[in-house]
C-alpha cells in the first residue's frame, strides 16, 4: 500500500489531452459544488493508435499522480484509456496502491443508456483504433442488450486535428466527412452514433454538418455526468472524500501556454494551468 493523503481532496479527471475537458464541462454543470483537478497528458498524445501495454503504463502513471495530489476518485475521461487500462487498475494495481480509491471509466455510463436511443437497434461508433480494434464497445454492449449490432469506424486523424487546433478549418472536413461515410457504408440501418471519444465532441458542427438527420449522436459528457451523480449516491464513504469549493485546477505534460490558449478555446472560459513532469 502507498501512504498517500487521507484527507478530502478534489476529483481527477484524466485525459491524454484536450477531450476530458468535454466530460468536465458536463460534470461540472451536474456537479458544481465538488472541486476537480484535470490532467491532460498533452506530451504524448494521442493515445489512440499506442499499443495496450504502452495506454496502461501511461495511464497507471497518470492515475497514481492523480492518488500523489490526493484525489481519492478518478475518472479515465478517454475511452482509449477506459478501453485499454481501466480494468488491469481496477482489478490489478489498486489492490497494491490503496484498495479505498477508486477509478471509473467513460465505456459503461454510455453503453447503459444505449438501449434507450436507438430504435433500429443499429449503433454506430466512432472512435480512435485502439477503442475500436479493443472491441470494448460492442462486447459490453452485448452484454446488456444482446439484440444490438454495433458498427465501428476508426478516426486516427480527428484527434491530431483536434490537438492542433484544426478542428474549426475546412481540411478537417474531409476526414469528418470520410469517417462518418465509410462508416454509414458499413450499416445503413445506423439510428444512432456513438462519439466514443471524449475528444469528438469538439467536432460537433461538423460531426452534425455530415450525419444525416435521422441519425441521433450520441456525446457522451452528460451520461458520465449522470452516472457520476449516481456513483457518489451510491457511495457516500466516497462522497465524504471529496472536497466541495467548486474549484478546478488544470495540470498539463506538456506547455502549459499551449494548453491554456487550447483549454480557454473549449471551454470558453479562462484557463490558468501548470505544468507538471509525470514521477
Ligand atoms: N480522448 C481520448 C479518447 O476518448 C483520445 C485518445 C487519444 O489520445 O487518441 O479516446
């Protein structure tokens, strides 16, 4: 076990980069009154199309600074890391950190409420390589409505555009276009489409430009939000631990004016980050 703090501290929420901020947008508007520390690991995303063994490492690390600054919950808020680690941490690495704190992910809050949306019972997904070679998303989606076919499509490009503040230009049109295309090729029953990466709904306009009108999108913020809410009801000893001032911090891998000129973009608000190197 590691002797880390037992006192109240903020939530983590972790990303590779940019796209958890698109969860705690919406889990600070469920959630205002709790305190939340974000790490972006900036340096070396994306995560997306990196190996199982090198997500879980770079995850584990981030997780474990997250436990050093004293969050006692953290929320894998990236589907690669939710897809690819989440489980070996669970199962695995908290038993030898400290078996009180816990680590959620972004995959289940979303595949629980699928059932619900789609009426042809034919989902798409879009997402990096590794989400979508995981195979997370339809296995679990298999196990709470059997009935669902679940169609994939990769989309390496969309976070590198995302992370170099390409997202608002016209060549991001193309891959957005092409991605959504091949992936309604595939399935034309597709009803609804899952953004199974935190960092897609920064694409939105164009995601919605490109999707025919029939067809729900599916964010997935708001559905952690909720399922978040719902943890902390469930688990009050949990709760106790969180500290409630309404604060957020940032913490960034890589430039921390990179970051804050990007954070302030997405979230419409000012950004003051630090930087921090990962032990
Ligand atoms: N936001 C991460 C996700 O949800 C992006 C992963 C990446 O860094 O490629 O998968």
């Amino acid at each position: 076990m590691t002797n880390y703090s037992t006192e109240p501290a903020p939530i983590g929420i972790f990303d590779s980069g940019y796209g958890g901020l698109t969860i705690l947008d919406e889990i600070r508007a469920q959630l205002p009154q709790y305190d939340y520390i974000y790490l972006g690991d900036n340096a070396r995303t994306p995560y997306g199309s990196r190996s199982f063994d090198v997500v879980y490492e770079y995850t584990l690390q981030c997780v474990k600074q997250l436990f050093e600054m004293g969050c006692h919950l953290v929320i894998l808020a990236c589907n690669t890391a939710s897809a690819k680690a989440l489980r070996n941490i669970q199962q695995k690495d908290l038993h030898t950190l400290d078996s009180s704190r816990r680590v959620l992910g972004v995959i289940r809050p979303t595949v629980e409420i699928i059932g619900d949306i789609t009426k042809t019972k034919h989902v798409g997904l879009l997402g990096t390589l590794g989400t979508i070679q995981s195979n997370s998303y339809p296995l679990e989606i298999k196990k709470l409505f059997p009935d669902i076919s679940v169609t994939g499509e990769a989309c390496p490009l969309w976070v590198p555009i995302i992370e170099n503040n390409e997202h608002m230009h016209q060549g991001a049109d193309y891959f957005v276009k092409k991605n959504i295309e091949n992936l309604l090729r595939k399935d034309d029953k597709i009803d609804s489409i899952i953004l199974g990466c935190t960092h897609y709904p920064l694409l939105i306009n164009k995601i919605k430009a490109y999707t025919p009108s029939h067809i729900t999108i599916v964010s997935q913020g708001k559905y952690v939000a909720q399922s978040l809410l719902q943890y902390l009801q469930r688990h009050p000893e949990i709760e106790a631990k969180c500290t409630k001032n309404g604060e957020v911090q940032f913490f960034t891998t890589e430039s921390v004016e990179k970051f804050q000129s990007s954070a302030s973009i997405f979230l419409q608000q000012k950004v003051e980050a630090k930087r921090i190197t990962l032990v």
